[in-house]
C-alpha cells in the first residue's frame, strides 16, 4: 500500500465514519436517556434515503404508509391508554401529536408525489416524513415497558429490528436505490481529491454534533435529558417526565439518522434492509465509547468507519467480519479496564 | 392417585405418543417434529443461559452452525464417521464458546447480547466466504448417520435420535438444576456481591452455564447436518440466533420444558404463515418477520412468563418431598475460646475526599459477640464491607485467624470462614427458602456440573438439605422451606440472611442490622439464638440501631463516628461515656 493509497482509504473512512458519528450520537442519546439499546435506529437511516430516492424518481416514498400506519397504531395504543386509566379527554391531545402531527409532512408526500418537485423541498420533506418513525415506535412499542430492565428493552428492540424490516420491504420493495449526488464538486488537494460529497458529510456531521452539544449545554430541554440520564428517578422528583425525555430524546436522535440517511444516500445503493447492518456498525463505535459518552462514540465511530475502509481494501469480502470482529477485541479491553461491574438486575420475566 | 403418579403418568403417554407418531403421521409431520426437536435443543440451552443464569444471547445460531460445518467438512472432505464428527463439532463450539465467554462475560448487562450479535454476524460472513466451506454454496452430500448396522437417513428413522437426544437432553438440564451448581446458576439472576459472598465464582459459573448453552446448540447442529444432509450459511444467520431466543421467551424462560412449547409454537407458526400470507402479499414469504415481531413485542409487553405459566395451571402440582435426616455436613473446627478471630487495624477508605473510615481499629476474640454502633453515616457498613472484601480498603490490615486478608477477595474471605448478612437484604426472592439457605451450603459441599446433571450428587443433597432445614427450623422459619423467599416479610428476610450465613458453618458471622423491622417477640427468639451461637464457639460482628437489644446482648461495643472510632469498651461504660452521648444526642450545653 502506497502511502496515497493509505491517504485516500482515510478520507474514505473519515467520510463513512462521520455518519457513523451521527447514526452513534443518535444511540448513545436514546441509550442514555431511556435505556433502550435502539438496535432498528439503521433503519430509520435506510428508510431516509430510501425516501429521498423514492422522490426523486417521482414516486411516492413507501414512508407515506409506513408512517400512516404507524401513526395509526400509535393513536389506538394511546387512545386504550388514556381510556384504561379512566382519563378520556387526554385522547384528543394524544391523537394530535400521534397522528396529525406525523400525518402532516405524510399528507404533504402524498399530495405532490410524482410532481417534479426542487431539491429544496424534497430534502427537508424526505426529513420531515422519517422524523416521526422514531417517536411512534417509542410510543408503540417501547414505552408501555419503561419501567422494564435493560435487557428485556434490548430484547424487545431486537424483535422491533425484525418487524421494520418486514414493513420496509412491504412498502418500499426489494429493489435497491441510490440517491442523486448532493453536489458534485471536485476538490484537488497536489495528488489527493476529495469530493464535496465527502466535505459535506463531514462538515455536517461536525455541525450536529456541535449543536447536539450547545442544546445539551445551553438549553433546559437539554439539562433534563442530562439530568434523566444522570439519574432517572432523581429526574423524576424534580418533575423531569420521564415520557416527555423519551420523547425528546428519540425525536433528536431521529432527526440525527433521517440526516445521515440523505448524507449516506449517494454513496452506496439502498435496500429496504441495509440499515441494520449501519445501525451495528454505529453500535461498534458506541461501545468503544462505553454507550456512555459523546466524545467517546465520536471518536470510536471515526475509528470504525476507517477500519472498514482499509478492511474493504484488503479484502471487501471480510471487511464485515473484520469490522465485527473488532469488538471482541473491545470488549475484552473494557472488560479489564472496568473491572468489577454494576449490579445490574438481569431479569427477563417480570 | 397422588401427583406425582399423575405427572409420572403424563410423562410416560407423551413419550408412548411420541413414539408411536412415525406410524400414525405423515412423512411430513415427522419432518415438523424433527425441526422442532432440533431448534428445542438450542432453545433448552438458552432457557438455561437465559431464563436461568440471567445471560442473553443472540448469537446461538453461530454455535449450530460451527458445529454443523465442523461435521459437514469433516465427514466429506476427510471421509470421517459421523460419530468422529459429533466429536469435533462438539470439541470446536465449546472450545469458540469458551473462548468468547472468557472476553465477555465478565462484562455485565448488555455487553454480553451486544456482542453476541456482533460474532453472530461474524461467524455467517466468515461461513460465507470461506473457500474451505464451499462459500455461500455450502456443503453438500453430508453423510447420514448410522448406528451400528441401522442407517439414520430417512425422516423417521433419524426423528427417534432427535426426540431422544431431545429428552435426555432436557431431564439431564432439570437434574442440573436442581443440584449444588444448579442453584448456584439460578443465583446469577440479580447482583453478583451476594453470590460471591457465599464463595460461588460467578465468573466460572457463568462461563460453564455459556459453554453447556452452546454445547447444545452444538448438539443441535449435528443433528441438523445429518438431517439435512446439506449446510449453507442461511440457517446460521442472525435472523435465527434471535429466533431461538423468542422460542425460549415465547415457551416461558422460566421453565425447562418452555423450550420445546415455544420451538413447536414458532415452528407451527411459521408453517402457517408460509401457507397462508403468499395468499395477500406479493413478497409473502418474508412478511412473516412482520408477524413475528408484532407476537414478540405483545408477548413481551403483556406475557413476560411466556406460554409455559399458562399451561402450568392445568397440570397437577406435586407436593415437594419432605426433608428427611441425614448425617450432617462436616464441621469446621473453631477457634479456642479468647484467642483473637479478627484484627482491624487503622483501616482507611476513602470516597473521593470523603474519608468513610478513617483509621479504625479494633479486635474480635473467639467466643465474642462485638457490637459496632454509631449515628447513620458512621462508616459502619463501609467497615463491614471492608472486612468481607465487598469494598477494597485504601489502606491498613485487616487479619482474620492468623491470615491477612487486607487484600483478599470476597470468596476467599468465605472460604476462610467468614459469613455475612446484608444491609439491603440481598435474596433471591424467586427461588424457595430452603434453596436460598442451600446457597450458603455451596462451600461446604463438593458436588460438581457433572455430577448434577447424572444426578450422582443425591446422597451429599441429601445432607445439604438436612443442614439448610436444621438452619432454617434453627431461625424460627419452620414453615413451608418451598415457600419462595419474596413471600416472607422484610424482617423475616433478614432472618433467612441469618439462617444462609448459617449454613456456611462460620467462624465468625457478621450480621448487618438483623433485627430491623423485628417485631420484640421475635427479636427476644433472634437474641436467644445469638446467644446459643456464642455457647457453640462462633464468634459475631453486629451493627444494630436497637440499642436495648444490642445492650442486652453483647459482649464488647466499639462507637464509631464520622467515619472514626470514637471507644470501646463493655456495654455499661459506652452507655455512660458522654463523648457516645454527644454523637447520638448532641452536646449538652
């Protein structure tokens, strides 16, 4: 390997490992906030550029339904909900924010589907109709089990990973899609080139995080999701609602993989099941962090993102194992240098 | 009829019923059963590792598979019998299981299913491209199995192995756990202190518990190449790892035979759904996943037990036997009268700044009851901690028996003689009374995994469970020893603590608040029995807040405030020096 090789597998991998970043900072929010390893948090990437592909080939994205049908779940779980706790009127303010809410950019998509519209208002559409997926699953499926342990929340979003899959293949179908290239730019750096694709993914992923961490900062939405992941009951005595944190916490780390999806949209062909892989990918890099922090993930994502470039380059038929494999390794370190763990409660019934 | 008659009778028409099925069922029914048999077999293992030893893992598939491909390979390409096969499939997945176990179960809670996907999708990538292992065409041509003269190959000839391997299988993990290991698995579910505390190593524990789950997965893969006479990579892949544990989940965790209810269940529903949904949808087949997930996340949200609780109410409940005598487990020789038991000296823990114990010392005579009192946030429990090895101490020695046991761990110090109660009772609430007393036994008995599950272990059970009866009748719960330990109020946990610390055959005890939430009555029984203890030559440690039963009954008082010792000394001078005065009451002027 020539050491131009060497450069251009590392702008390669800084580029991948940026979304990374994002897709890992998405993770560790929803992980820290509410305790739920999000393993389908790749779907909702693949489901982004799948319906920003879907649009720009006029079609209409498979996320209208997805969406519609979620949001229709989502309204009978809180209407049953509401009605069991002997609570009827809190149904309507719960069938607004479940369903017309999310139905909004959904009616929209289905209005101007097969329209020729610009890029200006397909991107933010495109953003705006996968946002909702994260917040309904939550409600759906997640939060009637707030209270449950780590695992059975894990074991639960093992099964949601099986359940999106179907539901994206029965809405977008088995033919994989590439997005058009955001800008095309060629930058020449003496005898290095990179792309403005590759600037813009770095450059947004550095302005997400950046902001992800003045809204931690400066914000009192912020502080409450730092004082829940801090500790949760302690939140909830200074009147911190757990389920408006979850909610929070999943819209943000949402919106971070609808992003990354129209980030990573052009540079690799979709299918209605490449997200798991990304989310796992994602999960590598969070646990170099521990799952725990920000910087770390960051750090832990950039590093996966170029390990699988230079995999890929020596063998593309073992990059997955390699980049797998990787956390063996990783976890054997954290294992000796954390030493005696937690009493965490492994309970699987309850 | 009694019954256990009755439930011996069930077990024997089930298995007549099976055993008649090849001549009363379709070659493609017995094609169901043989898929059930062999996807319950790694479901019996994830029930163990999972409902039982508290474990996830997602990975099982990768298991099945390295055996099945250690088996295809060695029989096609080396012209091996199966049998050698069984061999070296089975060597391979405990030796990659032991292997990965080493690297992550010492790590707690989600790391361990984090990374069992992640070498779940290694080891099918690594299947897949493997030139050796025919790629993502696999092998072909696997050899049937023959036993003796008598060829396996066709369905039902090969369904009486599965079914067989199948029982032998399950009864072998039910002995399993309900022997000395067995129990000591059951005790992983919760917080490791209290389990190391008893001298369990939780480490090998779970590793073992990790390596029988993939053994039986292995096991499974045999099977499964020998059936199928074909392996690719498909089988093997993550999709199905996750599918052997919504078995297990789906039949009920909690029990053994909850393996095979949720193998047959998902099985069936598969077949139907097979059947049925290429009716409405263009892409049918792999709908079923939506159907899956929705089942799932509704099992897991309103039925966490699974199926088994429900089937359990229809089958009739044996009575436990009684605990009869037996010759009582080999005592310890306890220390002559006087001679010093333990010795702390200048004991230091820090908390970040905080100094929690600040160079105390005191000493514990053989024969002794000790009573360490102070205001709360004193250090007393820090100090008992450090002395049971829970906490590592900054610095200072702490001797037990002659040992130094400053830096010794929390199984060692069991070993040597130590026992100790909790101040949050630390129990497992879901596992009987007698069994959680016969947790404190594990020391004193020898019996190992193998011997368990051969159920060659009876005649030392038999002594451990006249020992931990005795303790518990000894503590004043002579009621029903199957009652399960959650069903007993605070204070009388903390007697069950008593009678676990106990059955450990102790030098010296420490007992952590054992009288909080006693009724006086019961404190007067718990004060009488302290006192027998004392007459038998065990030495006791106690921090108490009554300080009419404290007074009453020790021997020595050592105060400790803020972290120091502040005096000691007998039970008549510490109630009237005003220094102990002022820390409970505040000063005087």
């Amino acid at each position: 390997m020539t050491p131009d090789i060497g450069l251009i597998l590392g702008i390669d991998g800084i580029a991948t490992g940026s979304i990374y970043v994002l897709v890992g900072l998405g993770l560790v929010l929803i992980f820290s906030v509410t305790r739920v390893v999000f393993v389908p948090f790749g779907d909702i990437v693949a489901f982004s550029a799948l319906t920003l592909a879907s649009m720009q080939l006029g079609r209409m994205p498979g996320t209208v339904y997805l969406v519609a049908t979620l949001a229709i779940i989502a309204c009978l779980v809180e209407a049953l909900h509401h009605l069991r706790r002997g609570q009827p009127w809190r149904i309507a303010r719960g069938l607004l924010g479940y369903g017309l809410l999310p139905l909004i950019p959904a009616a929209i998509a289905w209005r101007i589907a097969g329209t020729n519209s610009p890029a200006w208002l397909q991107i933010p559409l495109a953003i705006a109709l996968v946002v909702p997926i994260g917040p309904l699953i939550e409600r759906i499926a997640l939060r009637p089990l707030a209270d449950a342990s780590v695992l059975l929340l894990l074991v639960v979003s093992v099964a949601l990973t099986f359940g999106l899959s179907g539901l994206g293949l029965l809405f977008f179908g088995p033919e994989g899609f590439r997005t058009k290239p955001l800008t095309s730019q060629i930058f020449r750096f003496g005898t290095i080139v990179v792309t403005s694709q590759t600037l813009l993914m770095v450059a947004t992923a550095a302005v997400f995080s950046l902001l992800l961490f003045i809204f931690f900062e400066r914000t009192l939405s912020g502080k409450a999701l730092r004082a829940t992941s801090v500790n949760r009951i302690g939140a909830r005595i200074v009147g911190i609602r757990p389920a408006n944190t979850a909610m929070l916490a999943f819209l943000l780390a949402s919106l971070l993989g609808a992003i990354s999806g129209i980030l990573i949209g052009p540079t690799t062909t979709f299918y209605y099941d490449s997200g798991f892989i990304i989310g796992l990918k994602a999960f590598v890099g969070a646990i170099i962090g521990g799952l725990m922090s920000y910087p770390g993930t960051a750090l832990g994502a950039l590093f996966i993102g170029i390990l699988e470039s230079f995999a890929s380059f020596w063998n593309s038929a073992f990059k997955e194992v390699v980049v797998f494999g990787v956390l063996i390794p990783v976890l054997l370190w954290r294992s000796l240098s954390l030493g005696q763990v937690d009493e965490e409660d492994a309970e699987i019934e309850g | 009829m009694t019954a256990r008659a009755a439930m011996v009778l069930l077990a024997i028409a089930v298995i007549a019923l099976l055993a008649a099925a090849p001549f009363c069922l379709s070659s493609f029914t017995i094609t169901l059963l043989n898929y059930i048999g062999i996807y319950a077999l790694v479901a019996l293992g994830v029930v163990l590792l999972t409902g039982f030893g508290g474990l996830t893992s997602f990975g099982q598939a990768a298991f099945v598979g390295i055996a099945a491909y250690a088996t295809a390979w060695l029989t096609t390409t080396q012209g091996a019998s199966p049998w050698l096969g069984l061999l070296f499939a089975l060597a391979l997945t405990g030796l990659v299981a032991a292997l990965l176990g080493a690297v992550t179960l010492r790590l707690g809670g989600h790391y361990l299913p984090l990374g069992t996907v992640a070498w779940g999708l290694s080891i099918f990538f690594l299947f897949g491209n493997l030139e050796a292992l025919g790629r993502h065409n696999g092998i072909a041509s696997v050899p049937p199995i023959f036993l003796g003269p008598i060829s396996l190959e066709s369905t039902e000839t090969i369904y009486y192995l599965i079914w067989g391997v199948l029982i032998v299988a399950t009864i072998a993990v039910a002995n399993l756990l309900e022997s000395r290991e067995g129990r000591a698995i059951r005790s992983l579910r919760g917080g490791v202190v209290m389990v190391e505390s008893l001298g369990i190593n939780v480490f090998r524990i779970r590793l073992v518990t990790f390596v029988l789950a993939a053994l039986l997965a292995g096991l499974s893969g045999w099977l499964y190449a020998h059936m199928s006479r074909f392996v690719s990579p498909t089988p093997f892949d993550l999709r199905m790892g996750i599918q052997y544990l919504f078995m297990a989940i789906l039949g009920g965790s909690g029990h053994i035979l909850g393996a095979v209810v949720g193998a047959g269940l998902i099985t069936l529903l598969q077949n139907a759904l097979q059947d049925v949904l290429p009716l409405f949808f263009r892409d049918g087949e792999q709908l079923e996943v939506i159907v899956f997930a929705v089942v799932y996340v509704l099992v897991l949200q309103f039925a966490r037990g699974g199926v088994m609780p429900f089937v359990l109410r229809f089958v009739p409940h044996g009575k436990k036997p009684a605990i009869t005598a037996a010759a009582p487990l080999p005592r310890r020789a306890m220390p002559a009268g006087g001679t010093p038991v333990l010795t702390v000296e200048r004991l230091l823990k820090r908390f970040g700044g905080l100094e929690a114990v600040s160079r105390v010392g005191f000493e514990v005579r053989a024969g002794e009851i000790v009573g360490l009192i102070g205001p709360n946030g004193a250090g007393k429990s820090t100090v008992f901690n450090l002395i049971t090895g829970a906490l590592p101490s900054d610095d200072g020695n702490i001797t037990f028996l002659g040992q130094n046991i400053t830096r010794a761990g929390q199984r060692y110090i069991a070993k040597a003689g130590i026992a100790r109660t909790f101040q949050h009772v630390k129990l497992r609430p879901s596992m009987s009374l007698i069994d959680n007393v016969l947790l404190g036994t594990y020391l004193r008995t020898r019996c190992g995994f193998l011997k368990g599950a051969l159920r060659l272990d009876r005649a030392e059970e038999r002594r451990a469970r006249f020992e931990a009866a005795t303790q518990l009748r000894r503590v004043g719960l002579a009621g029903d020893p199957y009652d399960l330990a959650c069903n007993l109020p605070l204070g009388r946990q903390r007697i069950l603590e008593v009678a676990r610390a106990l059955a450990a055959d102790p030098a010296l005890i420490i007992l952590d608040e054992p009288a909080a939430g006693l009724s006086r009555p019961e404190k007067m029984a718990l004060a009488e029995l302290l006192r027998t203890l004392r007459q038998e030559g065990v030495t006791i440690l106690l921090v108490e807040h009554d300080v009419e039963f404290v007074m009453g009954l020790v021997d020595r008082i050592v105060v400790m405030d803020f972290g120091s010792k502040l005096i000691e000394g007998p039970p008549a001078a510490v109630r009237a020096d005003p220094r102990v005065q002022e820390a409970y009451l505040g000063s005087v002027a």
